[in-house]
C-alpha cells in the first residue's frame, strides 16, 4: 500500500519467474511440505525473492546442491547477484535470491 516498484528489465523478470519456478518444482519433488511462502520485495534497487516451505529436511544429510539449485545460483550470478539456500526454523528449506531490480545495467553487466 503506497509502495512503488519499478518496471524490472525482461532479464530480471525472466529470473525471477525461473527462479521461483524451480523452488517450486524442487518443493513438490523432494519435500514433505504442506505449505509454502513466497515472498518478493524490492528495496535500493535490489528483488529479493524468498521461497520457505515447512517440510522436514533430514538433518544429518548434507545440503548437497542438483541440478535445479545450480541453476538458481547460476541466474541469480548472471545479474551479479546471489541466490542462498539453508534449513529453516520449521525443518525445510529457505531460498533467498537476490538479483539487482535494473538488471545490473547501472553496474555495467
């Protein structure tokens, strides 16, 4: 309510939708989770994405990144930013994907 949120280029947009897409297809895949929150928010020219899910990660198996994971740190790197994965509080996993909101053009990338 009484937010702004810029117009994100064709490149973030694009990661963005891949990005959640992927941590949605990973939680139906390979988690017990019954619920799933996503939230996106954009602050000094940055989205951040957040996918937590309240599943039951075993935890003494390592978190040991697939294909889908890689695919998310790599587009997040893409922009020059970062996309995190680690347990959360309730037992799942959390993604935290952070890409620059003008698809880093002002850093020249």
């Amino acid at each position: 309510m009484g937010e702004t949120v810029s117009n994100w280029s064709k490149q973030v947009s694009v990661a963005l939708y891949r990005i959640l897409q992927e941590g949605l297809s990973n939680v139906l895949r390979h988690s017990t989770a019954t619920e799933v929150k996503v939230k996106v928010t954009e602050q000094d020219n940055q989205v951040t994405l957040w996918l937590s899910d309240n599943g039951e990660y075993d935890k003494e198996r390592q978190l040991i990144p697939g294909f889908g994971i890689k695919g998310m740190i790599t587009r997040s790197r893409e922009l020059g930013e970062t996309c995190e994965y680690s347990r959360n509080e309730c037992g799942g996993l959390t993604v935290m994907a952070v890409l620059p909101a003008d698809g880093g053009e002002k850093n020249g990338r």
